[in-house]
C-alpha cells in the first residue's frame, strides 16, 4: 500500500488551485483556507488522527467483505 499526501503531490508538480480565485495555491495556503483543519488534514494529508471521524469504519468494511464476491467476479471474468 502506498499513501501519496497532497503535499508531496504538490511538491512532484501537482498544482493547487484557490477554490474561489482559481489562482495555483500551495498545501499550507489551502489547509489555512479551510474550516475543518481535521477534516483537511485526513482528506488530503492522508492523517488518521481519529476513528470516529472515518467514513467508513473497520467494522463497517469487516461486516461488508464477503468470500462469495469473489466467485461472482470470477464467473463474470470466465464468461
């Protein structure tokens, strides 16, 4: 697994563009402009800080997983 932050995307030439001027931003211009620093942090900084505030819980995923989805898709491969 690999985790890619919008600050090194940044820094390997991704731009950043202001959400009102449109005007290319940097990282730390973007997180001061937003509301939830939180929120900025794990959305775009890939920073788990808390549990609760994930989107989709490990008991939720855990609960979702099924060994009979993978028969399904090998038999929409096979045909």
């Amino acid at each position: 697994m690999s985790r890619v932050t919008r600050t090194m995307a940044h820094a390997m030439g991704l731009e950043i563009y202001d959400s009102q001027t449109r005007e290319p931003i940097t990282p730390e211009q973007a997180r001061a402009q937003a509301l939830d620093k939180a929120a900025y942090d794990q959305n775009y900084e890939c920073s788990f800080a808390d549990e609760s505030l994930a989107l989709l819980t490990h008991e939720l995923i855990t609960a979702a997983e099924s060994d009979e989805a993978c028969v399904i898709l090998r038999a929409g491969l096979d045909g």
